[in-house]
C-alpha cells in the first residue's frame, strides 16, 4: 500500500486531548494508516485508562510503553522504529487533524519530491517570522523565510527520512523542543525544502482550558534553556 501511513504520537498532555487527538485521527484519516501511541507517562490521573480505552474503541492503534517518561524525541524515534508505513507522521496529541487531512499533505509530499517534509497549517499560534505563499506543481505551499517549521503535524517520506537521519543522527536526549532545528538542519544537508501546507488547518488545543497551565509554561522554559528538569520534578521546585 503506497500511502500507508505510520502516525506517531507522544501522550503526555491531558486525558481529554488525548481522547481529542485520538478520536479525530479516527475520524478524519482518509488513507490507510496505524496510530502509535509512545506512553511517556503523563501526570495526571487517568492517563492510563484513557489511552487503554481508546486503544479498544478506536482501529489501528498500537501502544508502546518502556516504563518512563523518555522525553518527547526519543518517543517519536521509538515509534518510528516500529512503524509499517511509507510515510511517517509526527502528531502532537494537542492536535485536532481535519477531514482528508492525510491524503492532501501526501499528494502534495509526491508532486513536489524536493520537500522533505510537509507541516500542516494551525488556526492559531502562527509562526511570526516572514513567510511567502509560493505555487509548485498545483499546490500553494507556504514558505518560511526563517526556515523552520512547527511540528505539531508533520509527513515525511519514509526513504528520505531514513536516509537522511542515517545520515546526520541527533542527540535524543532531551524532554522537549529542537525537532525544527534538527530537521531545518537536515534539509540543508540533503538540499531539501519544508513547508507548510495551508489546504490543511489543524486546530490546536495548546494554552486551552483543556491543557496543563502549568505544562505549558515549562515548555517555554525547557525551550528557551532556562530549565534541564523534566516537567514533575520542576513543578515540584515551582511550588516548593
């Protein structure tokens, strides 16, 4: 199956955008796929029971567990490393995917062969840093003049993705943040581009009455390198 679709998600954040996520994938995905979810242990009750009960509700899921919380980027290389598909797909599970979203982002992936990868479009939190709006091939592609690209719904090629992190493997090490630095960095190794695609608006739940307040203001710390904690043990110093 040539578009077969191997979607990876970290579930960290709440059960009820989890359930979201999960729930739209189901919904919305118009290709052949499998859902993996990375259980990096969220701190919240229920977290257990929810991705339990969506894995026996929802098709294609598969769950991965190593017992701990390995940080967002070694959960997607671990999920990649197990999936079937010819294309791989980062999902955060703070992301609503709309209908058709799948087979649009991949049409557009084969008609433009020099992007490594395609980024959905978000309803809010746009990138502020100039970008242009550019046509290839029948597609409008938008194009960040800073290069980066946010990571919330991303589609790889497999073949290029594997060649390409074989190639210039990263530093995993770490709970949050830098896959656009990374892979900004390999498209310019390889001579690849990467857009995002405004056919497809993902809704995104991050800073909603449905996240962890405190969650998101430790991402921006960990981001901007004013913290090495894991989430727990900083919300801990946080209130004391």
């Amino acid at each position: 199956m040539d578009d077969f679709l191997s979607i990876v998600t970290a579930v960290y954040d709440t059960p009820p955008l989890t359930d979201l996520c999960l729930n739209a994938v189901a919904k919305n995905t118009d290709v052949p796929y499998e859902h993996i979810l990375v259980y990096n242990h969220p701190p919240y009750p229920n977290s257990w029971e929810t991705v339990e009960r969506l894995s026996k509700e929802l098709p294609n899921i598969k769950i991965i567990d190593s017992g701990e919380n390995v940080g967002v980027n070694k959960a997607y290389f671990s999920g990649f490393a197990e999936a079937k598909g010819n294309w791989f797909c980062k999902l955060d599970n703070d992301t609503i995917v709309p209908p058709k979203w799948a087979s649009k982002m991949i049409k557009a992936l084969k008609d433009v062969p020099d992007l490594f990868y395609l980024s959905s479009d978000l309803d809010k939190d746009r990138q502020k840093w100039a970008s242009e709006i550019v046509g290839e091939n029948g597609h409008r592609l938008e194009i960040m003049l800073e290069g980066k690209v946010t990571f919330s719904c991303v589609i790889w090629p497999r073949d290029k993705w594997e060649l390409a992190v074989k190639a210039f493997p990263q530093e995993l090490n770490v709970y949050y943040g830098n896959q656009e630095e990374y892979f900004l960095g390999l498209c310019n190794q390889m001579g690849w581009k990467a857009a995002h695609y405004p056919e497809v608006v993902c809704k995104h739940l991050a800073r909603t009455e449905l996240t962890d307040g405190d969650y998101g203001d430790w991402k921006l710390c960990y981001d901007n390198k004013q913290t090495e904690l894991p989430f727990e043990e900083w919300r801990r110093q946080r209130y004391g």
